[in-house]
C-alpha cells in the first residue's frame, strides 16, 4: 500500500513512513492512493467476530508490506483489551431504529482512544524496529491530548508535548493530562484558542529545525493511523444492525472532519451506508459548507462541547480532494486561496457531489441542553454534549425512519459536567473506578504565551526525557 499527498508534489510513501510523517512535505495529508474494497460477502462474514479481529480485517491492507500479519495482530489484541467493556464499542438503543455508538470505554473516556491507543503501540513497534527516536507535538482541544498521552506514556522512543487552550478545556479534560507525570510527556497550555494551539504545530511540521536532527510526529487527525483506526467501529456497528444486507446512516459530532471522514472511507469500501451527518456546534465552518457550499473562516466561540471548538477543519482536505478527481493542483490551489482570504466556495457539481451523501447541523448551547434532558426523560440515558448533538442533527436531518440512525457517542457525560449541570437532570456523575481520585491527583503544566518561537524553545530544552535536544 502506498500514500500519496492531497496536494499532489510530496513522495509516495509506504504506511512506515506515513506513520511518521504526518503531514506531507507539501503541507499536504497523506491518503492511500488506492483504497481496498471488501465484497458483501466479504464484509457479511465478519458478523460476530470480537473487535480487535474485525479491526484486522479492516486495516489489514493499510499496513501490507510494513507489518507482519502476526505482529499486527498481537499489536490489535493489545490495543482493545483495555478498554472496559467486552464489546469493545457496544450499541445503546434509544427508540426504535435509533442507537447510539458508545466509543467511551477506552482509559481517557473518549472516541479518540479508539486511535490513539493503537498509534502508541504502532509507534512503538516502529521506532524500536529503525532504532530511531521522535517528538511528537500535538494541539488538543479538549480529547486528543488525554488519550495521545495515555497511548503513548510508555513509549522508550517518543517525547510527548501536548498543547491545549489555556481555561477552554474542561475540568476532567484538563486533568486527565496534567495528572500523568513521566519524563517524556510535558503538557502545555497556550493563552489562545485550539486553531492557534494547532497552527503552531503545522508551523512545527514545515520547519523542524528548532528540534536539531530529531523528527516530529503527528498525532492529530491528519495521521493517517488516526483515520485508518476510525473505520472499523463503522464496519463495527453496521453488522451489529444487519449490514451489510441493509444499509445503515450515521450522526457524528466533529470539529476537525476525522471521524466522519472515517465513515466516508468506509462506505467507499464497501459498506452501504446511506446517509452521513456532520454534527457540531456554534463554530460551524463544515455545516456551512454543507448546507450552502460556503467553507469560510469565522470568529470561534466557546461551547459547552469544547471538543468541537474548531474554526479551520483540517482533515476536510481529503474529503476535497476526491470532490477533485484527486487533483493535487487544484488543491494546493483551494488551501492557497483559503490561506489568502478565509474562505472559498468549489464549482455546483462538486459540491452536489458531496450532498448526495451529507447532510449537516449547527445545534447551539441551548439547543444542546435541551437534548441532553429530553433523551434522559425519555430514557434515563445520559449523553455528553457532543454526542446530544449528534442526536439532534440525526433528528431534524434524518433521510429515511427505515434504515438504523447510528449516532457516534464521542465522550463520556462525566466529563463535561458543566452541560449536564445546564441541561438540569439532576443525575450525580460519577467518574469511573480508575479515575476515581482524579480531583486530588497533582498537576504539572507549563502556561505558554502564544508564541510560536516561545514553543520550540520549550520544546528544544526538554525533549530527551528531559535532556536537551
């Protein structure tokens, strides 16, 4: 299997190199330049395997030619038996034909351990086969950095440092970074908001000079392992809910475009699915440009769903550049032309293109508050604020009440506890038995202005497990 850059002038690589590459050397993302495509009968023969088997049927042809079958799968086995529930990524019914896709039972809590704790044993298995040694710089708004932390704290090779806005986290969000101590992780809180945290390090990726000969490593969306990791809980749900004899829609609450390019991969690969909701809040970038073909920057507010707190959506790249006929031009064209002036429209027929799939909602903190309240009335279950609105786009966007909505459950209630506080059930959250004691654990943070020289030079000084690079 081979990747090659959405903006078309960076080297194919192989998934070896992807992994550690991250962003192409044109500024670009890497996908794979074809993508494996199963059969119904295939995919049908999948029913009732455990997950880390069906996720080795998923991504098998992604890692061919880099890692061994065998070794891929003792890494797969290891990466989903800490999750807590058997089932890995269970369905919770709602009503009738409505489920919700619990992806919360991974350490931090949250969707992205689905990734992130795959990426710390690949990056693992890797480095200790090169005999190399990297920096891993990444920007959270809220989930990535806890569950990146967590994949990769016991990582020989890797430095971790993890920026977030400074107070726009929540809480639990925070602390679940801070409270891991170990000489290759340093969190950093920038006084600025989650676009400035990750233009920071799209800088970091274009010059690498200020690391002295170490390399950087992405552990962001705009990995490749990330996207690749996403799909098989599409694959997942769906045979749970009689696919692939029947097609199934989704809901997805997303900020950065990730998880539901995820389940534009895996309809691409086979699996019928027949509607995608891009689900997100006030910052609404993608819903308008699904809803009017209008991708432009705009002032980011805060919400309580901070996760999706994103102004500029990275991995809507990939998405554009198959809109493109995979033109690298054309893409290094539309970003130029973004950089420039904040925003762009593409040409009717494209953009029908990408209607005859997805539909999109903004849901504001109200509208948000209300959901979680309603689904707790109507059945006692109790949902973080992005997967509440996730639900409310599934209702007011849903195509057809015959085929199973599958809303995505992004993170755990607990830790958004100020939603459900606004929301007014009354129901007291209860962090779960491994992170009971939390709130006494101590912290360790460094407050950095937003200063992208200030950074490095954080950085520089105590990468090395704590030696200078």
């Amino acid at each position: 299997m081979r990747y090659i850059s959405t903006r078309g002038q960076a080297p194919a690589l192989n998934f070896e190199d992807v992994l550690l590459a991250g962003l192409a050397s044109d500024g670009g993302l890497y996908v794979p330049e074809n993508l494996p495509r199963f059969t119904q009968e295939e995919i049908a023969s999948w029913a009732g395997l455990p997950y880390h088997e069906l996720a080795f049927r998923v991504m098998r042809p992604f890692v061919t030619g880099s890692i061994p079958d065998a070794d891929f799968k003792k890494i797969l086995e290891e990466t989903y038996g800490v999750f807590s529930h058997n089932a890995v990524a269970p369905l919770r019914q709602l009503n009738g034909n409505e489920w919700v896709l619990e992806l919360f039972h991974g350490p931090t809590l949250a969707f992205k351990d689905f990734a992130l704790q795959l990426l710390g044993r690949l990056l693992d298995y890797v480095l200790e086969k090169r005999g190399e040694r990297v920096v891993i710089v990444g920007a959270t708004s809220g989930d990535t950095g806890s569950a990146a932390i967590e994949g990769c704290k016991h990582c020989e090779n890797v430095d971790i440092f993890i920026l977030h806005p400074h107070n726009r986290v929540s809480e639990v969000q925070r602390r679940q970074m801070t409270t891991i101590f170990g000489e290759n992780i340093h969190n950093i809180a920038i006084e600025g908001n989650f676009d400035d945290c990750q233009e920071m390090v799209k800088a970091s990726f274009a010059d690498q000079s200020f690391l002295k000969g170490t390399r950087l490593v992405a552990v962001n969306s705009i990995n490749w392992a990330r996207i690749m990791a996403q799909i098989v809980y599409y694959f997942h749900a769906a045979l749970q809910l009689g696919g692939p004899a029947r097609s199934v829609s989704f809901s997805v609450p997303t900020g950065n475009f990730g998880d539901i390019f995820a389940g534009y991969l895996a309809r691409n690969m086979g699996l019928p699915i027949n509607q995608l909701i891009v689900a997100t809040n006030r910052n609404d970038i993608l819903h308008r440009f699904m809803s009017g073909n209008q991708y432009v920057k705009e002032t980011l507010h805060a919400t309580l769903s901070p996760s999706m707190d994103i102004m500029v959506s990275s991995n809507f790249e990939r998405l554009l550049f198959d809109l493109h006929g995979r033109n690298g031009a054309a893409i290094a064209g539309l970003m130029d032309t973004f950089k420039q002036g904040g925003g762009f429209s593409v040409e009717q027929e494209r953009w029908t293109e990408a209607r005859k799939l997805f539909d999109s909602l903004a849901v504001d903190d109200t509208q948000t508050c209300e959901t979680i309240a309603e689904v707790f009335e109507q059945t006692g279950e109790l949902l973080d604020p992005h997967t509440a609105i996730g639900v409310k786009a599934a209702r007011e966007c849903r195509r057809s009440l015959d085929i199973p909505m599958v809303i995505l459950g992004t993170a755990h209630p607990v830790k958004f506890p100020e939603a459900v506080e606004k929301a007014g059930v009354g129901k007291a959250l209860e962090l779960p038995a491994h992170l009971s004691d939390l709130f006494e654990r101590d912290e360790r943070c460094t407050v950095l202005p937003n200063d992208l020289k200030a950074v490095q030079a954080f950085v520089s000084q105590h990468g090395n497990r704590g030696k200078p690079l």
